[in-house]
C-alpha cells in the first residue's frame, strides 16, 4: 500500500513542490519503496509507494494516456489482470494503477463499481475541472480531507493534511463520539474541520469549489436476503471466501498470515495454505506473557497442522510505555485499543519475512461473532427495564463480572441507538454529559436505529459501518503502516461482505451460537477443537498493568496541571476512576485506557 496526498487551490495560487514535500515526507512509513510528485497550476498530487504490484513500474503519480487525466492511487486492485484484458487501450505499465486511469477514461466515475480489493485514490480530470476521491466499499483504507473558501487538500493520513491547513484545533463535539465509540465514526475526525470521505462513498471536487460526497456501494438491504437452508449458506461462504483469499494472494512480494489461534485467522491460514500449496507460508502471533489471555498454543498448532513457518513476539508492559506516543502518532488519534500496540509489534515482526499480510479482520461485524448478538433482541426492546436498578447493579459487580457488567451498562441505556452501542462504550451517555458539561448535540448511530430489518442485522449494519470502519480497520491500516507492512482481510472482499447482508440472521447466530456459518465452514478445514473454543479476542492484561507498572504513568498523564483531560473534562471524575481501579475494588481499565489515550495523542499532534 501507498500513501497519498494532494492540494487543490480556489483562489488562484499555485501549488508548491516543497508543500507537496512535506505532506509526502510525514507518509513516508506508508511508501518507503518510492515518491513522487506532479503539479500543475492550482492542483498538485504527491504519493509514496510501498512495492507490491508492479515492482520496478507504475511510479506515481501516474498521467492517463489522454494527457487530461492524473492519478494518486493507494491500495491493491486484486481484479486487475481481468479488467486490462477487457480494455483497449495503450498500456504502458504493468500494475493496477494504469487500470484505474484507463477504467476512469472509458467509463468515468462509475468504474469504481468494477473494482475488487481495498482502495483509496485521486483522480483529477483537467477536461471537466473535476477531481474525484473514491474510498472502498468497507472502508479499508483511509482518505481524509479539508475544505474552505480557498482550498481543498486531501491525504491518506491527517497529519499530512497539517502542512496544508496550519494550526489544528481538536473538535470538541467529536469528543462526544470518542467517549462512546473508543474512535469517531465518520465523516468526523477529532481534528476540527478535517473529515473522512466515508466507506463506499465517492467526493467530487468541482471546478467551482463545490465539494459533494455520495455513496456508490451500500451493503443489501433486508428485502434482498436470501431464502437459503443452513447447510447452502454454509456452502456459498465457503465458496466466497475461498475465492476471496485466492485474489486476496496476488502480490509479487512475499505474502504471510496473521494467526491468532482464534477460528477466523485460523481459517484464514488454512485456506492460504491449500491455495498456497508447497510454497512456503510464514504465520505470525503475540502474546503477553499471561496465562489468563494468551493464545500462542493455540495458534502454535494450528501452525503444526498447516505446516506454517510460525513466529511469536511476546508485548510487555514497557512495549505501551516506550511505543505509546509514537503509535499515536501514527494512528492520528487516541488508540482506541489496547490491542493497537500489540498489532504493531506483531506487524514488526511480519515485516522481517513478508511485505503482506492476511487477517481475519471483519468476520465478527459480518457473521455475527461477538457474545452481545446472543442479545440483540434484547437490546432493542430492553428500554422496558428499570436503568436506575440495572446500573446500581453494574456498580455493585466485583471485577470478576466485567462482561456481565458490560452487558448492564449497555441495556441501561436510555434509547436504542445508545444501546446498540453500549457494548462498546467505555462511557454511558450520562457520564458523558458529566465529563463534557452538557449531552451531545449529534446522533452518528440515528441512521441505523430503522429500517434494517431484524435486531440483529441492525446491529451487525451499524458495526461494520462504526466499530468496523473506524475502529478496527483505522487499527489495522495504521498499525501495519507503521511498519510499512500491507494488511489484507479476505472477509471484506465486498462479495464476501454482500453474501453475509443476504444470509437471514439464523444461520448467523443459532442455536445460541455466534458466527455459526463461519463456524461451519472451518469445520470442514481445521479440529473440532480449534472451532468450538470460546472465543477470547485480543486481550490485554492492562487491568493489572495499570495497578502496578503503568500506575505512576496514569496518575501523571490525567490529574497533571498541564493534563488536557485534567482540563477539559471533570478532574475529581478522572480521579475517582484511577482510585477505584487502583483499589482493586472495580475494573475500570476500559475507561482509564480511553482517557490515557487521549490525553497521549493530544501531546503527540503539531497544535
């Protein structure tokens, strides 16, 4: 994958090389393999490119054979060969880039339907003045922007958006969704007048100036399901996802898979291996050293079983300590998961032996694999219940019941929507307005509250467009971009993630089973064993960390005098949530973790 970045000016002024330089140069993680530059006039394209496709052609940004046409493009196009093989017209290179200028030259903005794979890019017609953003159909890669009066700029990541905008400012009403979300759902950012283009969703710029945004791609709708017995639905998704992990293979670098030990990543790494064949296949996992949530043996045999070349890395407590600005920096704001740090040491240690790597990101937003779509049900109709009992109860739960008290503070909550993301949320909607001053003046969950169908197909709907979108993808691009390592997720090829909306909800979770289908097609791939254990995540043991090696730090960062939580939110609150978990009387790591991480990333952007 790339990075990418561009100007365009409405008041006449011309672009710069050198500010095209340092947008480049603060994605050079993104592209360590090359950069380039074009300008003409008022618009001005940068890109660095990490080499995947195309190793010694294809440099960016690239001009169309028309002479009107230029591209700045990031991502893998994994339909590319079949697509230039359906087109006339003057090649001159060998990748994917070319495709794209050659689709958008004979088809125009709608090309983007044909497209496979994960993308981000700019194209700039100088015969209509326009220039068109596309990000794809999940959200797999980033693409930000800013717009005023006098210019619109765009880039793959915020920080390069500074040298354009100047001084940032953090959106105060963004904080609001932080707290709920752990991240912002888009379009927002917490960087005041910086916006994502949105998932599926294509931005014209126009020769006036006008910037509108539309989406050319949305997951089907409830009367589109399919009527399917169990056991077709289980067939088609292993079909799709077979296909899907076969294009997702096309590289000319080595290509290696992430394996946690869980059912998805393990299913992932067993049909990498039976597309693979002979050729030599390098797994990778982390751990923490604590028996209570690691996974390395678990995926140390299924390593066994597909006869991967394995590694581990094991993530200590001093990883957070030392890598924790640096990662936030990347990230562009808080680390919304513990889990972030652990990615990027797994990432490292990917990029010693391979450029890409598979995950199995997207199969729990898909399929329906987390414990809480047991109760989407319930959730929708729990507003019945009596909150003020439900949430004395919360707080009279030791810290051994953190799940159940999850699952208390969610159908606490007072509408549907709050509910629906609840599970997620560190903060209540009324400990938000306590920490803020006042409730939100916004709703980013009010579109998927209606009209989706059952419970859970409008849970697992607002998932993928939140939790999914901005959460673990924002993750997964800027923890392995960091180690200017490639990240693939076979389970969001937009075939995949089509078939999953057209399944009716019972072959998704049934008989009190979560992500039965999934389940069912690694049965005919890996042990029994390894496909009915409980499900247990990316944990880290970060409630013990911040009693002991991370306590000082936490202390410092929050209740200081130059804290920006300490001053933007109620100091003596902040307090009282460090001396209860200190106490050991309750667990209250999400919370702590959801303030340090602001309060880090605040330190670590150019104000």
């Amino acid at each position: 994958m790339c990075g990418i970045a561009g100007i365009r000016r409405f008041d006449g002024a011309p672009v710069s090389r050198e500010l095209l330089a340092e947008m480049a140069k603060r994605l050079h993680h993104r592209g360590p393999d090359d950069s380039g530059f074009w300008s003409e006039g008022s618009i001005g394209f940068a890109h660095t490119r990490l080499s995947i496709i195309d190793l010694a052609g294809s440099p960016q940004p690239m001009a169309g054979a028309s002479g009107t046409t230029q591209i700045a493009f990031n991502g893998e196009i994994l339909n590319y060969r079949q697509l230039r093989s359906e087109l006339s017209y003057p090649f001159r290179t060998n990748g994917d880039t070319e495709v794209l200028l050659a689709l958008y030259e004979q088809h125009g903005p709608s090309a983007v339907a044909k497209l496979r794979g994960q993308f981000a890019y700019a194209i700039h017609d100088a015969h209509t003045g326009e220039t068109h953003l596309f990000r794809d159909r999940l959200g797999i890669l980033p693409l930000y922007y800013y717009a005023d009066s006098k210019m619109f700029a765009f880039a793959s990541e915020i920080k390069a958006l500074l040298p354009a905008i100047g001084a940032a400012e953090v959106d105060h009403e963004s904080l609001h969704d932080y707290l709920a979300h752990r991240s912002v759902p888009a379009p927002h950012t917490l960087v005041k007048g910086v916006h994502k283009v949105p998932q599926g969703h294509h931005l014209v710029v126009t020769a006036k100036g006008e910037v509108r945004t539309e989406a050319y791609w949305e997951l089907p709708r409830e009367s589109e399901i399919r009527q399917v017995t169990p056991e077709e639905a289980v067939r088609l998704v292993d079909e799709a996802l077979t296909a899907s992990v076969r294009d997702a293979l096309v590289a000319d670098v080595p290509v290696g898979a992430y394996l946690s030990g869980g059912v998805d990543s393990s299913l992932i790494t067993a049909l990498v291996a039976r597309e693979r064949g002979d050729a030599e296949l390098h797994t990778f996992s982390a751990g923490f050293g604590d028996p209570r949530v690691d996974e390395i043996h678990h995926a140390e045999k299924v390593a066994r079983l597909v006869g991967s070349r394995h590694h581990n890395v094991i993530v200590t407590a001093d990883d957070f300590r030392d890598s924790w600005a640096k990662l936030s920096w990347h990230r562009d704001a808080p680390l919304s998961e513990p889990a972030d740090v652990a990615v990027f040491r797994l990432a490292e240690l990917a990029r010693r032996d391979v450029k890409v790597v598979l995950s199995g990101e997207g199969s729990d937003e898909l399929f329906g694999g987390y414990p809480k779509y047991r109760f989407a049900t319930a959730t929708r109709l729990a507003g019945a219940a009596p909150s003020f009992a439900l949430k004395r109860l919360e707080k009279a739960l030791p810290a051994s019941k953190a799940r159940l008290g999850v699952a208390l503070r969610a159908i606490s909550e007072p509408s549907y929507a709050e509910r629906m993301r609840g599970w997620f949320a560190p903060f209540t909607v009324s400990e938000r307005a306590a920490l803020l001053g006042g409730p939100a003046t916004r709703s980013v969950l009010a579109p998927y509250e209606n009209g989706r169908g059952d419970a859970l197909r409008r849970m697992l709907y607002a998932d993928s467009h939140t939790w999914l979108a901005d959460n673990l993808l924002e993750r997964g691009d800027r923890m392995s971009m960091a180690a200017s390592l490639e990240l693939r997720p076979p389970f969001l090829d937009h075939r995949v993630a089509e078939l999953a909306f057209s399944l009716p909800s019972n072959v998704k979770v049934r008989g009190g089973t979560t992500k039965w289908v999934v389940k069912e097609v690694a049965r005919q791939h890996l042990p029994a064993d390894i496909v009915d254990r409980p499900k247990s995540g990316f944990k880290v043991p970060l409630d013990a960390w911040f009693r002991d090696g991370l306590r000082d730090m936490a202390y410092d960062l929050l209740t200081g005098t130059t804290s920006f939580v300490g001053k933007t939110f109620d100091r003596a609150a902040v307090r009282s949530l460090l001396d209860d978990h200190d106490s050991g009387d309750r667990n209250e790591q999400p919370r702590i973790w959801t303030l340090l991480s602001l309060e880090v990333w605040h330190q670590t952007l150019s104000w």
